[in-house]
C-alpha cells in the first residue's frame, strides 16, 4: 500500500519550539528571583490586569448570582459527565472498561502498551546489573514489543559483560555500547537502524538526566532524576548501629547523595553522627571517596520532639528511599504521603529493594515524591479514552456542548455540535 497526502504541513506543533523554550526560561528564572511581584508586573504587561490576584469568596458568590440558569446548568451538565468518567476510571483502574454515562453515551478506556522503549543501564562508576534488571523486566511485563537498552562501554570489551546477560535476559530486543548523552540520543532518534523510543526510562548521570529532560516532550519519560536519596524516621527503639549502616549504604553511590535522619531521639542522633564517619573510613576507596563527600555536604541529622513532626518533614522532603525504624509501623504507613519507596522496619533495608526484593528502584527524587511514584508497568502503557454516542443522544449532548463552546467564543467548535443537530432532526 502507497501512502500519498493530498495536503501536506508546512509545519509541525514543534516548529516554535526551541524560541518558546527560551522566552519561557527566561521568565521562569525571573519569577523564581522576585516571586509575587513579577507575577504582578507581567499580569499587568500581558493581561493589563492590576486588580486582586487571588479571588475572595465574596467575589465567588457574586459571580454566581451573576450567571444565569441556562449556562449554570450547562456547566452542570459538563461537570455531572467528568465527574462520572472519572470515578469509573478510579474504579477500573489499571482496567479497561466503558459505561453509560448518560442515555446513549458510552465512554471507556483501553490500555496498549507502548510499542518501543529505550533502557538506559547506567556503569560509570559501578556496573548497575539491577537497573537492567528494574526497566527491561518491568517494560516486558507490560506488553513492550521492542525495547532497547543501552549501557556504556569499556575500552577493548563493550558494555560491562553481566550487563550485556542480564539486559537479554530480561527481554532486551536489541543492546548497544552506548552511553552518556550519546545513548540517550541514539535511542531518542532510532540510530542504529532501531525505531526511535517512545520512552526513555533509567538512572543515569546529571547529563544523561538533562538529555531525558529536554527531549522530554518529544519522547516520554519515566520521571526527572536526581542523585539518589535516603531518609530514615527512628524513635528510640531503634538499633543506632543499623542505621549508621543503611545511611552510608546509599551515600556511597556519590558525592552529591542526601542522607536524612529525622529522630527523636538524641542519643540515637549522636551515636549516628560518632558512628557514620567510622563506617565510611573502612569502606573500599571509590565508595569511601563518594560517601566521604555525600555525607559531608549533604548529610543532616533532624531532632524532632513528636512523630507527627518526623512524618511532617519527610513528607517536606519526599525522599526517594525512607526507611522507618520505630514502632507502630501501621500508623506511619497510613501517615507517610510523599516518598518514593516505603521500607517497613528494621529487617528491611534500601539495598534490598535497590537489588533484589522487588519493588522497583527506579524512583522519584528532589522532592518529586510529592506527585509521582516510581517506575512500574503503568508507565509503559497508554490509557487511551474513547467514546461513542446514538443519535438520539446528541439532542441533550450535542447541545450542550454547542451551548459551551459559544460561552468560550469558539464557534468552529458550537457548528460541530449544529451540523449535527441539523442532520438528525433536532432543534438548537
């Protein structure tokens, strides 16, 4: 089959790309230095605005005697039909499923997988066999028909050896000796003869993070990473011993890794503190160097009086790892909102879930906990919504919707809703 167009674009949605991208830097750098006040003086440039920025409750209701019945209740009826989507989409999460959500309206979901995805393995300083292990595994689960991965090579031998076993392993359709930002443009761009990725997911350096960062847009992500975290909620039942170890577990993965202690207890806090150092001047020279440092400029110890306060700062902090050696271990997981992976009491550790355990370590950091998880099958699969009506349902909805989009001034949009309306004989 020959595919011909009969029209063809000029240009693409992404032809004002990279001018916009600057404009945008730009003001964003300008806002974040002088906050509420240039938010006021654009408000004022663009929109000729200089009246309250927040809206008052007072206003609220007075722009609620002001709108009349109709338009209310065409709001209404906009809102009933959202509102009703989206409890059967929490109710079917994960599924796929379609419902009435009026007479003759059927809506639903259908999940498909991503078709290629691109698995960056990361082995600068340390070959990370689990993190082909965490992406390819999970992006075969899903239903990913082609991935592949990537893992920088060594001179004379390639990506590292148990890399190259576990990436084909693990379902890995094609492997490349590629890393750094190189690899993330190989498989962004589908070099090499390979499809370009749909997503691009795995840890890597702030270089490789920063590649995933601007493409993203152009490819999916599996989220904005940052050095890896650990925090630690202990109360006095915990073993100080333990926790020394678990906090340098995780900063010797570099010199830029956070390592947070949130406790009420001040013994535990100044044992830790004696013992931590002790731990990392007995540890080999490249882990010793990266937790040296990691511990030096990012490490703090938190001394909080209540275990309210130890849940309110991390849940500040979302850290990526948080580990919690104390009692109750019920009430901190029902209490605990922002964190990207959860481990329960003192017989579970960072590196468990990091190897091995199960639970995916490829995780939100920088505070991202606050709105996303980590990586896991959803990622790879599109939720994709679809709808279909009878013409008799068009009379209510078909209205309605004519109704709305003349209220935002978009009469292209109002005619779809007439011509239809016309067609199968009923009145606007």
């Amino acid at each position: 089959m020959t595919i011909t167009y009969l029209k063809k674009a000029n240009k693409t949605a992404s032809t004002d790309d990279t001018k916009t991208r600057e404009i945008v830097e730009n003001l964003l750098k300008d806002l974040e230095l002088n906050k509420e006040e240039k938010c006021k003086e654009l408000t004022k440039k663009f929109d000729k605005y200089e009246g309250d920025i927040i809206v008052s409750n007072e206003k609220i209701e007075e722009i609620k005697k002001s709108i009349d019945q109709k338009t209310k209740d065409d709001i209404q009826f906009s809102h009933d039909r959202v509102r009703k989507f989206a409890e059967a989409q929490l109710k079917n999460y994960g599924q796929n499923f379609e419902v009435e959500l009026s007479d003759g309206l059927f809506a639903g979901q259908t999940l498909v997988p991503i078709n290629t995805a691109g698995c960056y393995v990361p082995a600068g300083r340390y070959a990370h066999i689990a993190s082909a292990v965490m992406s390819i595994t999970t992006a075969k689960v899903a239903g990913v028909k082609n991935i592949i991965a990537c893992s920088s090579p060594k001179p004379e031998v390639g990506a590292h050896p148990k890399i190259v076993y576990t990436a084909n392993l693990c379902g890995a359709d094609v492997i490349l000796n590629l890393g750094g930002v190189q690899a993330i443009a190989a498989m962004a761009f589908g070099f090499f003869g390979n499809s370009p990725a749909d997503i691009l997911v795995g840890p890597g350096n702030q270089f490789v993070a920063e590649a995933k960062r601007i493409l993203f847009g152009k490819v999916g992500i599996d989220l904005f990473a940052g050095p890896t975290e650990i925090a630690i909620i202990a109360d006095k039942t915990a073993d100080s011993e333990i926790v020394a170890y678990d906090l340098v577990g995780q900063a010797e993965h570099g010199y830029n890794s956070p390592a947070w202690l949130y406790t009420t207890d001040k013994s535990l806090a100044e044992k830790v503190m004696k013992r931590v150092p002790e731990l990392i001047a007995d540890l080999p020279e490249l882990p010793q160097t990266n937790a040296e440092a990691a511990w030096k400029d990012y490490g703090e110890v938190v001394l909080c009086e209540t275990n309210e306060e130890m849940a309110k700062i991390s849940d500040e902090y979302a850290p990526e790892h948080l580990e919690i050696q104390a009692e109750n271990l019920d009430w901190w997981l029902k209490r605990l909102k922002n964190y990207g992976s959860l481990f329960l009491g003192e017989e579970t550790t960072v590196a468990y879930g990091d190897k091995c355990s199960g639970t995916n370590h490829i995780l939100p950091t920088k505070g991202a906990g606050r709105y996303t998880g980590g990586l896991f099958v959803g990622k790879f699969i599109k939720t994709l919504s679809f709808q279909r009506m009878t013409k008799e349902s068009t009379e209510l909805v078909g209205a309605a919707a004519a109704r709305l989009s003349r209220y935002e001034g978009m009469e292209a949009h109002a005619r779809t809703g007439d011509v239809r309306l016309k067609k199968y004989g009923y009145s606007k």
